[in-house]
C-alpha cells in the first residue's frame, strides 16, 4: 500500500473511549469509507490480523477504510464483555458519527463491513442508520447466536470422531446449557453442572455477556436495512450454518439489494489452503460489490 499513512481516531460514548485508525491513500479523494467491525471475543481494529490483506485491497481500489479496537481492548477502555450485539451496534454508530468530523471524509458514503459475530452487529447498526451505503457480513450468521453455536457444537464433535450417541448427549448438555442461561441463572449456580463444563463460559462476565446474546435475531434488524447487502460464506465453515442463514437472508430481504456468494473449500474466514490465504475470486468479488453500487 503506497502513500497510505493510517492516523489515529478517537471518540467516546457512556464514558467509554473507542480508539481506532483511518487508512486511505495520501493526496486521493476516496470515494466511500469502509467501517470494518471484528467477530467476536477480545478483538482489535484489525481483528487480530484478519483485517489487513482486505483492508489493503479496499485503500488501493481507492476507498478509506476505519477500524475501531472494541471495549477494552487495545487503546478502547471499557470491557468488551459489558457490550452485547445492540451495544457494539451503538459503539459503531458512535464511530461513523466520529468519522463524518474527518475533513477529508466528511459527506462520503459510509458502509459497513462485519466478520462473524461482527455480521450481526453491523446489520443492527444498518437497520438504524438510514444513511447506509452498503453492509458486508462476511459469515455473518443469519440465526441467533444460540442456533450458531448449537451448529458449531454438533460440528466440532461430529468431526471428532464421538459416536452418534456421543454427539446427541453434547447436543442435548448444550441445550441444557442456554436453558440455564434462559433462565437467567446465576454464573455460580451453573458450575454444578458437570456435565455442562465444556459449554459454560469462562467466568461471571462472560456469562452474562453469553446472557445478554444468545436470543439475538438478526431477521428483525434485516427487516429495516434499506442499504445493499453482500453475503460472504465458506462453503467449509465449521461455526456457522450457512444454509440456514443464506435462508434467512434471502426470506427477509428484497433480491434486488441483496447478493448472496459461497466459497467452495473456505472456511469460517473465507481462507483457503496452508498457510491460509483468502479464497480466490474473494477479493473481486468484495470491490466487484462495491463498485456496482458506488459507480
């Protein structure tokens, strides 16, 4: 990336400062901004990596490109286990506001970009920001976050080697699990559950935080995102359905805004071979979208 300098952004909301960059091409207008948010966890604005060959790809085609480290990570303060979908969707809209006082992007159309859990929380931030240009989830599951990792959990122990019984009584510990957390029971009550021990979270917060997600719908938000979407998948993805999501997706939004591509042989991060690299044909299609709509 030649003549790409990033400079730091800052900006605060419910006494939380989100710290972030701003990559674009020196002495170039770019011609939209790209907000990219990461999957879930401790994340940072380059979602620990992930970010940066896409991120590349988009300032050389011209476009500027913001990222934000969440709650209590990198430079941001706060804890990113207090922060559910709805509020991370908040924190990005916090940033894109922040990002319209930039002088040099101020009155350019803004996107969103979200990985993973990401996916969820951009489409959140969409469905109340009119002003959206467009919004990329890239294995962005299009059921709840307990649908997806009931799959994930079916998956992992399947591809373990566990015999059909073995996976239907992790399945069914798994259940008994967001039953728990349904019912709203305390973190303490939930380690004498043995059998629960490889589904419950690691300490109080992040059982809370598991608390406050799990119900999470995405069809709802879908329903009020005017802008055109791009559905990225692995067609390998082993964490999120992708079947059952691109149905959700094409059943709540209009063909006409939505377009919907699956990778053969890439995974959850759309990376293919050893050492990963992003799917081929990934990368075109991403500046392909956006060009059609930006031209």
């Amino acid at each position: 990336m030649a003549n790409v300098f990033p400079r730091e952004v800052e900006t605060n909301r419910e006494g939380v400062t989100l710290a972030g960059s701003i990559w674009v091409r020196t002495r170039v207008r770019p011609n939209a901004v790209v907000v990219m948010h990461p999957g879930s966890g401790p994340s940072n604005r380059h979602n620990d990596g992930y970010f940066v060959p896409l991120r590349e790809e988009l300032v050389d085609a011209g476009l500027a490109v913001a990222a934000f480290d969440k709650r209590g990570v990198g430079r941001s303060t706060g804890r990113w286990q207090e922060a559910g979908i709805e509020a991370q969707a908040s924190d990005l809209l916090a940033e894109v506001a922040a990002l319209g006082e930039q002088r040099d992007l101020a009155g350019l159309p803004v996107g969103f970009f979200g990985h993973s859990q990401g996916g969820w929380v951009v489409v959140d931030a969409a469905s109340r920001h009119e002003e959206t240009a467009f919004v990329i989830v890239n294995s962005g599951p299009g059921v709840t976050p307990a649908a997806q990792e009931r799959f994930a959990v079916r998956v992992r122990l399947e591809q373990s080697g566990a015999t059909s019984d073995q996976v239907e009584r992790g399945v069914s510990a798994y259940d008994a699990m967001v039953a728990l957390a349904k019912a709203g029971a305390p973190f303490a009550e939930t380690r004498g559950h043995d059998e629960l021990a490889d589904f419950i979270p690691e300490d109080d917060a992040e059982w809370k935080f598991w608390m406050s997600i799990l119900d999470y719908d995405p069809a709802r938000a879908l329903q009020h995102v005017k802008a055109p979407v791009l559905a990225l998948f692995g067609g390998d993805d082993r964490i999120v359905p992708v079947e059952d999501s691109i149905e959700v997706l094409r059943a709540v939004v209009p063909p006409i805004r939505l377009t919907v591509e699956v990778f053969e042989g890439a995974d959850h991060r759309l990376q293919v071979s050893d050492p990963p690299r992003l799917a081929p044909g990934y990368v075109d299609t991403v500046l392909g979208f956006l060009a059609s709509y930006l031209a």
